[in-house]
C-alpha cells in the first residue's frame, strides 16, 4: 500500500492483527456495516453476573467480571454510538456487588491477581476503590441512560470528591471530565468544570509538547473530536502539531504503535487494534483522512 495511503493501509492491519470487537467497529464505523456486529462483539465478553471479563481490557488477562473490563465496554459501546439501558442496568447490579459503603468502586477485584497482567495493574492503584474507577463508570453509564441506587450514591460521591482537591493523574482528570460531561446535575457539573480543568496543567498530566517520548496523555486524548467538550482548553498550534504527530506514528504495517509492556503478544496486537482504530477515529474527525 502508498504510505500516502493511510486508511488503505489501517484497513489492511485491522483486518490481519485486530481482535474481532476492533474489526467488527471498525466495520460499523468506516465501512457503514450494521452496527448489531459490533454489539454482539461486545456482548461476547459479558458474564453471567452482568460485569464483563475476558481481557476486554487486553492488560488484566482476567477471564471473570472486573470493573475495567465493564468500563471498557461500556466505552466502546457509548463510542459507537449504541449503548443500551437495560445492559447498563445489569452492570450496575454487578458493580452494586462489589462497590464499598460509599460507593466507590476498584478497578480491579482480588480474583484477578490468579491472571496475567500488566505491571501497572498491581499495587494500590488496580485493587483500591478510587475516584478513578467511579467516576470512569459512572460516565459511561450516565451516558448510557442507566439508572440505579448504586449508581446514584457513587455520583454523589464523585461529586463530593471532585469538588474538593483529590489527587490526580492524567487519567483520572480524564475520567473526572468524562464523568462531568455526562452527570445529570448539570447546573453543578458545570459548576465543577473549571475547578478541574485548572488542575490539568499543573503537572504532566497531558503531554503539550509533541516531541515527548514514552507514554502520554495527549491534547487529542482529551478532545479527541473537535466538538469534544475539552477542546478549547488547547490552543489551534497545539492540535495541529498532535494531529501530525499521530499521522506521522503511523507503522510499516500500517497500525499504531503503543509505548508500554502488556502482559503477552495477543495483549500486544489487541492494544495496537484498538489504538489503530482510535487514530483513525480522531484523524477523521479532524480532516485528516
């Protein structure tokens, strides 16, 4: 394929290293397929308990029900554009289950230490319940149209959290965003928004510059569309730049790179998918296709 080509050449690597979930959206998203493949991909993940397992998250090899796995799917779900109630329903009742008095949700459970996993998912940060497995899930399933006692005491913890001065990282300022974006309480989700958008700049929490290396949060991560409720946060300079970035990541074999270690290579090939995909989504949105 011309390197001038760069969805010919995506297609081409979704096609030959992508789980099917990652095929199956990017059919429904690129290609105009029904979107009932995509779902049923999703679904294909889902336990009886209402959470979702399996790896949906490719760093946590874990094949029962954990809260980011469930977030993951939830995600990809509202990200296509189809999520479904009464699905959200049955995961509110799976996280009921395992949330502690306040509502507040891990996200990880003690079952999944047994599995294969990333480094980053051992330690307080994967197994403590936190504002940033919460409010993640809460999103997602806000945005999702669920409805549910847990779901309400977990907002209203998030929202006394967030209006204090939690500690952050990237990407629980991403998720606390998310989680604003989509509360039902506009009046003090709107409220709320700039006490946390000043946050994000005071340390590395995105990544300005487009010559960083390693791992990162970029502008693009949290605006990943240009109508992206974060957008004006980032200067016109600063977009342009992280757009020629990503398009100039781009692979040989027409995928994305990642810059960590998962757990093994299917980890790897599923994370490059996903990331293929996202691209794609973002240098679309932007004109960049």
């Amino acid at each position: 394929m011309s390197k001038t080509d760069p969805l010919s050449r995506a297609t081409t690597f979704l096609w030959t290293h992508a789980r099917v979930v990652e095929q199956r959206s990017f059919a429904h998203v690129f290609l105009a397929a029904p979107p009932v493949g995509a779902v049923d991909a999703i679904r294909a993940y889902r336990n009886p308990d209402g959470g979702f397992g399996h790896g949906m998250e490719p760093d946590l090899c874990a094949p029962t029900s954990q809260p980011i796995h469930t977030d993951t799917a939830l995600a990809m779900r509202v990200a296509l554009g189809v999520p479904d109630a009464t699905e959200a329903a049955g995961v509110c009742t799976f996280l009921s289950g395992v949330a502690d008095t306040r509502g507040a949700i891990p996200y990880a459970l003690p079952d999944a230490a047994a599995y294969p996993r990333a480094a980053h998912w051992n330690g307080a940060f994967a197994f403590e319940p936190s504002l940033h497995a919460t409010s993640g899930l809460s999103a997602r399933l806000h945005a999702s149209g669920a409805g549910h006692a847990w779901l309400d005491q977990a907002t209203a913890w998030c929202f006394e959290q967030i209006a204090g001065q939690p500690a952050y990282s990237g990407h629980s300022i991403l998720n606390t965003l998310a989680f604003l974006t989509h509360a039902p309480d506009r009046e003090r989700a709107g409220a709320l928004w700039p006490h946390v958008t000043q946050r994000l700049f005071e340390a590395d929490y995105v990544m300005l510059d487009p010559a960083f290396e390693g791992y990162g949060l970029t502008p693009l991560t949290f605006a990943p569309t240009p109508d992206s409720a974060a957008r004006t946060l980032f200067a016109d300079a600063v977009i342009d730049a992280h757009l020629a970035r990503l398009q100039d990541q781009q692979q040989e074999d027409g995928g994305w790179p990642i810059s960590w270690t998962p757990p093994g290579p299917a980890a790897v090939e599923a994370w490059r998918g996903r990331f293929t995909l996202e691209a794609l989504q973002v240098l679309r949105a932007y004109g960049r296709l």
